[in-house]
C-alpha cells in the first residue's frame, strides 16, 4: 500500500469511529473473516464490541457477559463479543450515536437516554405508569414490549432484549424527606425532555448530564440532587456525597440491550437467530443478579449511614406529576393503554 492511501485509510478509520481507535487496527474487526473458505456462511467470524457504563460486577454487565458467552459458546467461537464496562467506550449518549454509526456494534443502555433517539421509549420516563417491577415485566413480556423493541429499527437499531432497573429515587445532599423540600433543588437528569417537564412539575430544577459527571458535581455543589436505583446510588458511590435518600420510586426505566442496525445486516439469517436467542437467555442471570445486587447495594448504603426515607403516601408526588401525563398522553396513548392492560393481566 503506498504511504498515501495509509493515510487516508487510517483518516478515515478516525472518522468512521468517531475518534474510538479500537478496530483501527489493519484488520477491522467488524468485517468478517472466512474460517473455512468463503462459500460457507457459518464460516464467517467476527469480533464485536459491547459498550456498557457500569463496572464489571454490575448486574447489567453480568448480562452483558453472559450473552457474549451464550454466543461465543453457539457459534463455536466464530463470533466473539468483547464487552467493555465502564463508560470505556464513552458516555451513554455519544455510544448511541456510534452504534447508530455502526461504530460500536451493540450496547446495553437505560431507556432513558434511548428517548432522545427513538420517541417511543419515552414512556418509560413517564412518572408512575407502573405499580411496581412485576407490572412492568408484564408489560416487557408481552408482544407490546417486544414491539417496542422492533420500532428500535427506525433508528438504526434492533432491541434485543430488556434487563430489570428497579425503581429510580431521589438522593440529595441536604435532607429531603418530603415533596415540598425538593422545591428549588438543582436535580441531576438523563437527558430528555420528558426528565426536564418531570422536574418542573416537582418544583425542582432539571439539570441534564452524563452520568459520569454526578459524582463530581454532587460532591462539588453544582448540583444539589440527582436520582437513580439502589445498585448505581451505590456502585458510581453518589451516596458518599448525598447522604440523603427518599423512596418516592417516581419511574421505572427498563435497560435495553441492543445492536446496531448495520451489525445486524451483516449477519447471516442463523447468526441474527443465534443473537437475538442468546439475548433473551441472559436475561434470566442479569435479572437474578440485579435481586441480589438491589438488596446488597441497599444494605451497604444503610451501613454507611445514609438516611432513608420512606414515603407513606405517593400521593400527592402522583398528584405533582399529573400535568406531565397529560401533556404526553396524546403522543402515548396506546402504549399506555397497553401499559394499563398489563396492571391486570
Ligand atoms: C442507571 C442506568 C445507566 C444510566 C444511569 C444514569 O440506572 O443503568 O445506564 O442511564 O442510570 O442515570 O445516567
């Protein structure tokens, strides 16, 4: 190759993978090889990455694992999916916008950011719509949810499958134990724009970020206040800088593991299978680990001396909120009729 087709190879490597090098090597890794010369489909081999925000031991990431190895192990190791935790290969939203790329081929990410991309996965945004975690499985199991995970395509993307996320609360750095004291806090939120007419309807004052930037900006004061589950409360250590947590469990907001559209396109009828199989399996281990890590992550920021305060009457907190239902109910009518069906089914 003369040096000048290298260098534009290598530039435009660059800007393929919006500034991520990894796959910038001479061998794409996102191209398929041939073990066993090129007639054979099953022959073809890939190396994929997976791009996840929280640690290793975060039960999204032991779903994350265990899917790569269900299809490592179905493919006899013809298609290996790395998985990076930790925001290695940048925060939630910039690596929606690589996998849109197909720079990144799959991802786990939480609806909330989804939102931004794909208007139907707003919902899950919306306050209160679900009673509890069981009223929401419902609702994912059910060909509504799935559908929802379909409509992913006309973003450049195909939901695979969905993991458990509990219930978000607030946590602040001065005492809230009641809806009227979160008036005028400063309230860290995934970015969309249901999150910020959520916090106006509360009284309190959305500010949107990347997740990786709460720690600092709890412990700082340029927030007052962010919400979130118990696991990430614990895992991203907030709880050391907001000492103060209230059960008022304002959304439910499933994580979604997903792949790129043009991943997707490139695989063979019996690979899409073998994926999207190997998907819905790892939710059974994500889900029993995110049991015990919801439990463990609540034990361990009560032994460090975080107050709790529970909240008797949700009430007036569903009361808050109504205008923000109403304001979006027209754009999601259906699927909160479907939604409600779920409650009794
Ligand atoms: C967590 C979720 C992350 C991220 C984070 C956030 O519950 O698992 O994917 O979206 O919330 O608040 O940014």
């Amino acid at each position: 190759m003369k040096p000048f087709i290298q260098v534009v190879s290598v530039l435009s490597c660059l800007i393929m993978a919006g500034g991520v090098l990894a796959g910038c090597s001479t061998k794409d890794p996102a191209k398929p090889t041939t073990a066993g010369g090129d007639k054979k489909v099953e022959g073809k081999k890939y190396t994929f990455r997976l791009a996840d925000t929280h640690p290793p031991d975060y039960p999204t990431v032991i779903g994350d694992k265990k899917f790569a190895d269900l299809v490592n192990e179905r493919t006899n190791g013809r298609i290996k999916i790395d998985v990076f935790p930790s925001s290695q290969l940048g925060e939630e939203k910039a690596v929606i916008e690589q996998v849109q790329l197909g720079a990144i081929e799959f991802t786990r990410v939480s609806s909330g950011p989804l939102a931004e991309f794909n208007k139907n996965f707003g919902v899950f945004s919306l306050p209160y719509v679900f009673d509890s975690d069981q009223h929401l499985w419902k609702f994912l199991e059910s060909d509504n949810g799935n559908k929802l995970l379909d409509s992913l395509e006309s973003s450049k993307m195909k939901g695979l499958a969905y993991y458990s996320s509990g219930a978000r609360n607030f946590y602040s750095r001065k005492p809230v134990t009641n809806l009227a004291e979160l008036k005028g806090q400063k309230v860290r939120v995934i970015q969309n724009k249901i999150n910020i007419d959520l916090m106006s309807a509360l009284g309190a004052n959305a500010t949107p970020m990347a997740y990786g930037e709460v720690f600092s900006s709890l412990q700082t004061g340029v927030i007052d206040a962010a919400e979130n589950n118990f696991p990430s409360y614990q895992s991203s250590n907030h709880y050391e800088v907001a000492k103060h947590m209230i059960l008022d469990g304002h959304q439910r907001v499933p994580e979604v593991l997903l792949i790129s559209q043009s991943a997707w396109n490139k695989l063979s009828e019996e690979d899409r299978k073998i994926v999207k199989q190997a998907a819905i399996d790892s939710v059974k281990t994500q889900r029993e680990s995110w049991d015990k890590y919801e439990k463990d992550a609540e034990a361990k920021v009560r032994a460090a001396g975080v107050t709790i305060t529970e909240v008797k009457d949700v009430k007036p907190w569903q009361d808050a909120v109504k205008p923000v239902i109403e304001k979006y109910r027209p754009e999601y009518k259906d699927v909160l009729e479907q939604i409600d069906a779920a409650r009794k089914k």
